[in-house]
C-alpha cells in the first residue's frame, strides 16, 4: 500500500539520487581522506513559509574525496533565503568520489510547504511543542537502496492512543481529514498537528480481516523521512487477524522524502 506523501508534505530538502555516497557500489574512497558523515544535513527552513514546492538547482565541484569546494546556484528558487540555506547545507555534504579525481555534480534541492494542522480549532504550535514532536519522530537509521526507498512495512513501537477501532475513528471524524481518492473498502484519513502527521486506513468492507485499521506515522532517521507501521485487528473470525498481520508485512516499498529541517535550538 503506498503512502499518500503528497498530503504529508513538510518543510525539507531532497538530494539527487545517488548524488549522496551510496551505502554498496560507491567508489572507493582514497584511505587519506576524512571518513564520511552519515547523515548528510538538510538546509534549515528560512521564514517565510512557502505555499508551495521550490526548487533550488546547484551545481557542486567535488574534489578527489567527493567533498564539497565550490557551489554555484544554477537554478535559483526565487527566494534568495532558500538559495542561501540550500547552499550552505550542501558544504556538509559528502558525494560519490570519481574514480578519476575532481567532478562536478548537479544537485537539485527540494523544499516543501508545511502540512496545514487538521485538528479544528488547533493554535499554530509553539516552538517548544515543535521541538517535542521533533524528537518523538526520530529513529534509528533505516537502510535505505539507491532509488531511495525503504521496507514498506517498519514497525511502529508507539502505541495507538485508543484501543479500540470505534474510538480510533471517532477521534479521526473530530480531527483528520478523509481523502477522497481512498482506495474501494478502505477510509484514508490524515491528521496533521505540527510535525505530528498520521496516516489512518481504515478497512472495513470487502477485505477478509474487517474490521481493522493501520495507522503510519511519519518519522526521520536523520536522512530520510518515511512511515512507521502499527494495526489494530478486531476481526471475529479465527486467522483473520493473522492475514491482516501478514497483509502489512507484504507492504511495497515505501518512496521516502526529505527529512524536516533542524529546529532553532533553546535558547
């Protein structure tokens, strides 16, 4: 089942594929140069906020350990803040190294608006609140192949805050938005406070588990964004639940997107 990240977008950034040194198959780097980060760092969201996705385009000289030395802004966004931020984050970024010494890569990065809140009345959240759901949505690092994308099905070790499918669906009536091109049998709902954005399906007709519920919350390993997994089988039947089990571990591949970007420390 794919996740509807068109309606999970948050404010971020996205590398070419294989821009980024790769985990198998990346050239060898020379034994004298510095070991690679991990985690490449996103560019940091500048205000203002943006209703829509903007593109930056670079194009960076690499030299013979695939570091960053000079950046020039091929493609700007038309916001001069966003260039900036593209830019700098892209000095922290370590590449693929050529085999046959200093390159030039092309680098298109993505920002995304922020997802607007779903929960009817909801204020716009307080920077420390950011910071909580910011750190509730961090994991471990999750592999990652070179188009990108990640197990479909990763378990969710959050709870569900109701333990019944009824009070999980009154909740999602109050303060999720139903998506209109749900799947036939299913109710796709997405709730979105802050950085704390969930994607429910609800299966409840033409499926042999009914009723049951999967809900997929978005995290960040650092590097990626993607879904975590949790569900909740009411089904009476004997085995039924333990289909549905098996329907989610048979999930395809997830697309992952960019992470958000670094909140502003405390002060």
């Amino acid at each position: 089942m794919r996740a509807l990240f068109a309606a999970l977008c948050i404010a971020g950034s996205a590398l070419a594929p294989g821009s980024v040194l790769a985990d198998e198959g990346a050239p060898a780097i020379p034994t004298d140069c510095p070991p690679p980060s991990q985690r490449p760092r996103p560019p940091a969201q500048p205000r203002p906020d943006i209703k829509e996705p903007k593109t930056v385009v670079l194009v960076i000289a690499l030299d013979r350990c695939g570091q960053a030395g000079e950046i020039v802004v091929e493609q700007g966004s038309g916001i001069a803040a966003l260039d900036e931020a593209a830019s700098e984050a892209a000095r922290s970024w370590r590449f693929n190294p050529s085999p046959d010494g200093p390159s030039r890569v092309r680098v298109p990065v993505e920002f995304l608006p922020r997802q607007e809140s779903t929960v009817p009345g909801a204020a716009e959240p307080s920077l420390d609140k950011l910071r909580a759901q910011y750190r509730a949505m961090q994991v471990a690092r999750v592999a990652a192949r070179a188009d990108r994308t990640v197990e479909g099905f990763i378990p969710d070790p959050q709870p569900l805050a109701h333990e019944t499918i009824a009070a999980s669906l009154a909740m999602l009536e109050r303060e999720a938005k139903l998506q209109p091109d749900s799947p036939p049998g299913t109710r796709v709902y997405v709730r979105a406070d802050g950085l704390d954005i969930t994607q429910w399906t609800l299966f409840d007709e033409g499926w042999a588990f009914v009723p049951a519920l999967i809900r997929q919350r978005l995290v960040s390993d650092g590097g990626n964004a993607f879904m975590l997994s949790r569900g909740l089988c009411e089904a009476k039947r004997a085995g039924e639940c333990a289909r549905f089990e098996d329907f989610m571990r048979s999930m395809p591949r997830q697309e992952t997107r960019p992470p958000p970007p670094p909140l502003p420390p405390e002060s």
